[in-house]
C-alpha cells in the first residue's frame, strides 16, 4: 500500500522505535512492520463478545454434563433399569431342527413282513396234525373251503391217526385264538392260521 | 465474535472445548457410584460377594438360613438374599457348573418347556445374560435369571436368580435393581452381543442340512426295504459330515465358541449314528437295527440341544 512511496524515502522510520533497516518496506526481506498498539485492550473492546463466550461455556458445560449423566452405565443401573444391549439384527438362528418323520414303522414292516411268511410257511409244515381236525370238526360250521384247501395237500402228507387228542379241541375255539405272530404281519392269508391253531 | 481477530477466535474455541469436556467428566463423576468400586456406597445398603460379582443390596435384604432351591438349578456356594420369607420373593446366587456350552446349566433346561429368551446386559466391567420371565413347569414362582460368563474354563459362570411368587412384583423389580447395579470383579470378558453375519452364516449351513435331512428322512419313512433306508442313512450321515465341516470352518465370535464346538460335536455324532444305522439295515437284523434307530434319536436330540445353546446366547428369535 506504501510501496510507491517507499522508494522515496527509504530511510524514514516508520516509529520511532522501529528498528532502521536497509531494505525498504514492502521488501520481500523486509520485517514485517510491527502490530499496532490498541490503547483499549482485546477484553475490553468486545464485552458482548465475552459475554457471549460466557454463555456458550455455560451452556456447553450444562449440556455435556447431563449427557454424561444420562449416557453413565452407572447412572442407568442407579435408576434401576437394566443397561440391556440392542437386540440382535437379522433373522435367528433356528431352535431345532425340524421334526422328520420316524423311520422305524417304514422300516421295521419291511423285515417283520418277510420273517412272517417264513414262519407261516413254518407252521404250515408244523401243524399238519391240526389239519385234519378242522377238516372233521369245522367243515360243517365254517364253509370258508378257499383259506382252507391250501392246507389240505400239506395235511394229507402225515400220519392222521397220531391225532386223537384233538377231537377234545373240537373247533368252537377258534375266536379265543387270535395270538401269536401275525401282530403285524398285516397279511389276509394270516387270519387262515389264527383260527386253525 | 466475527470482528475477533483469528487467535482470539482460535482461543474462544478451545476454551469452549475444554469446558464441554470438563462439563462430561463432572456429569460422569457426579453418576451414582457403582457398588464395591468405592467405600462410598449408598446409605442404607452393604455390599455382598457372589461368585464373580458384587452386590449392593438393601439392608433389609437378609440372607436366608437355608438357600433357596430352584428347580435343576445346583450351584456352588448358593445365597439366597431375600427381603422378608425367602420362599416368596427373593435373590438366590452362585456359580454353576463349569465346562458347559450353555450359560444355563443342562438340569436346569431339562426342566424348562421353552428355550428362555435371552438379552445381553453391560455393566461397567462386562457383560452379562439375562433371561426374564423364566416359567418353570411346576414352579409357581416368575423367575428371572442373569449369567455372567466367565473366561475361565475351570470354573463356571455366575448365575443370579430373581424369583417371587404372585403378588410380589415388587420384590422382583427390586431384585432387578440389585442386579441392574452389579459390579464384576475380576474377570475379563469378551463381548456377549450376537454378531448378525455370524448368526446368518450358522443359520445358512443348518438350514441347508435341514432340507436335506428332511427329505431323506422322508424317504426313509416310504422305504420298504431295509437296504433302501441304508442307502439313504449313508447318504444323510455324509451331509452330517460336511455341515459339521461346514460348521467347523465358520470363525465365531469368543462368547459363541464353546456352543459352535458343541454344535459341531452333535453333527459328528449324529453321523455316527446314520452310519450305524446303514450298518444296521444291511445287516437286517432287528435288535441291532432298534439299537440303531435309538442312538438316531438320541444324536438328534443331541444336535436340537446345541442349536438351543445358541438361542441361549443371543441368537434365537429377538
């Protein structure tokens, strides 16, 4: 702002205590002209300003300290709420897995199933002595000739006179036998050999 | 303030920081002081240790002659602090068993008809479970359970329970302020909050085995041959394995390690199982098969009960 005039005069201090200087203000090297002194200081020339610095202290102390109060783990738990944490986002994790169907009664009918007719086709062979008491007893009483005639050929085979003792079992009994094996044979043939033992 | 020159302005704004930060610091100072921290404990109250944590408890909070039972609850050194008769309204503390999955001992889930929804809580040195409104079938009191994991595989956590009988919710609520004021002592912890990606990775692998294992399961009910249901228990024994993998290889969370391990523990062992139960039904011999058929069962009950540990800790329905 000087600088036309500085060459000018380029020894005249600018004050009096300025120190002299060979360069000229406005200079590159040349000290920077010093600050100028304020007969009224900073505090006194902006009392609104400081007044205004004075609330916002109070103010900021004011509120950081409630948030303090307020955010304090050990305030929470001085109110008596527990201090639970935010529950988790997102879809869970599943209890149990999900109910299947059983596998025995799928299974277990498969094996039984052949046991049994093993041990029909047994028993068939074992009660040829039965046989013939059926034939004498219950073929008046129960026509049901079809469930019966397979067995005949296999009766036919033993000796029929070793069986006396079964006149005295004479065929009223078969309701009072539904027993043994074919609990869950499941098969129709089976009611044939129910009533015959 | 606009006129102030850039230092004054500079100084303003540091002198404003610095009062907010002295504002904080008072407001967290001027907070109630947790329990056992200090001697400065409020009027009215003493401090009592239970296991791994400290109590401040009302001076009208006795401690009962006898500890009060809760059913399948079996701690070490129980205390039962009650206000008035213990057998309707109070606290019972201890630590439970260690070397267990779940936070809640396996007794005690035993005796439980629904898996407790679990929340996390945070103290000043930690975390903690809690489990409200826990109703034990037979039990006619509401309970209200709080674990403190510990990290120390020696020693189990600390269990605290607050139960009343009806008509005394007073007392309950009281009992959640003595808690709600606990001070852990001694122990450090890992953070106890589900992490979601973690959940959802779980939840991804044991869904896919669940499809799966319905299906075969399906299949093996229709099957009308023996040899039929070992192929298909071979088939689901190898999906077994490779979610136990799967399982295996998903990096968890510190609070979640010891329920995934379990976890993949039951898959393994349910594997076992199918594939005992293909031995079996080549074998067609029918004892060996039931035998079979049971250990099934038993492993997938094993695998339900480790999915539980997970809905324990967080990760079941919020």
């Amino acid at each position: 702002m000087s600088s036309a005039r500085a060459p000018r005069r380029p020894f005249a201090p600018r004050r009096p205590f300025a120190p002299r200087h060979p360069l000229a203000p406005g200079h590159p090297l040349a000290p920077a002209p010093p600050i100028a002194y304020r007969a009224r200081g900073p505090l006194a020339v902006d009392r609104g300003a400081l007044l205004l610095l004075a609330a916002a202290c109070a103010v900021l102390f004011a509120g950081s300290f409630l948030v303090a109060r307020v955010l304090s783990p050990a305030a929470q738990a001085g109110q008596g709420t527990l201090p639970r944490v935010a529950a988790q986002a997102g879809e869970p994790v599943p209890l149990s897995l999900t109910p299947a169907p059983a596998i025995r009664a799928g299974v277990a009918a498969a094996p039984k199933l052949q046991v049994k007719r093993v041990s029909r086709a047994a028993a068939t062979v074992t009660q040829p002595v039965v046989a013939p008491v059926i034939q004498r007893t219950a073929a008046p009483v129960v026509p049901a000739p079809a469930s019966v005639q397979p067995a005949a050929p296999v009766a036919a085979t033993p000796a029929p006179v070793a069986t006396p003792a079964p006149v005295a079992t004479p065929a009223p009994a078969p309701q009072t036998h539904s027993a043994p094996a074919p609990k869950s044979s499941g098969g129709g043939g089976a009611v044939s050999f129910e009533t015959s033992g | 303030m606009a006129r102030l020159p850039v230092g004054t302005r500079a100084i303003a704004a540091a002198l404003l920081v610095v009062v907010a930060i002295l504002g904080y610091l008072a407001g967290h100072r001027g907070a109630p002081a947790p329990v056992g921290v200090s001697s400065s404990s409020a009027a009215g109250s003493r401090v009592v240790s239970v296991a791994d944590v400290l109590l401040e408890v009302p001076q009208h909070w006795l401690r009962a002659g006898a500890p009060q039972s809760i059913p399948g609850l079996a701690l070490e050194g129980p205390l039962t602090l009650a206000p008035g008769a213990a057998s309707t309204a109070g606290l019972v503390g201890g630590r439970s068993p260690g070397g267990q999955a779940s936070p809640l001992p396996a007794s005690f889930l035993r005796t439980l008809s629904i898996v407790p929804h679990a929340e996390v809580l945070t103290f000043l040195g930690g975390q903690a479970y809690a489990y409200t409104g826990v109703r034990i079938p037979g039990y006619d009191r509401t309970l209200n359970l709080y674990v403190v994991p510990t990290t120390s595989e020696s020693t189990g956590p600390t269990l605290l329970a607050c139960y009343a009988a009806n008509g005394f919710a007073a007392q309950l609520a009281q009992c959640e302020q003595i808690v709600a004021r606990l001070t852990l002592v001694g122990s450090t912890q890992s953070d106890l909050a589900p992490d979601p990606r973690y959940g959802g990775q779980l939840r991804g692998v044991v869904g896919a085995l669940d499809g799966e294992r319905l299906a075969l399961r399906r299949q093996m009910r229709v099957s009308a041959t023996p040899a039929g249901v070992g192929v298909l228990a071979t088939k689901l024994a190898a999906a077994l394995g490779k979610t136990a993998t799967s399982v295996a290889a998903i990096e968890p969370p510190i609070a979640a390690g010891a329920a995934q391990a379990s976890l993949a523990a039951a898959l393994l062992a349910a594997r076992s199982a199918y594939q005992a139960l293909a031995s079996a039904a080549s074998t067609e011999q029918l004892a060996t098969y039931d035998l079979a058929l049971a250990r099934v069962e038993h492993a997938e009950h094993g695998i339900d009960a480790a999915l539980e540990t997970f809905a324990l800790i967080g990760y079941g329905r919020p």
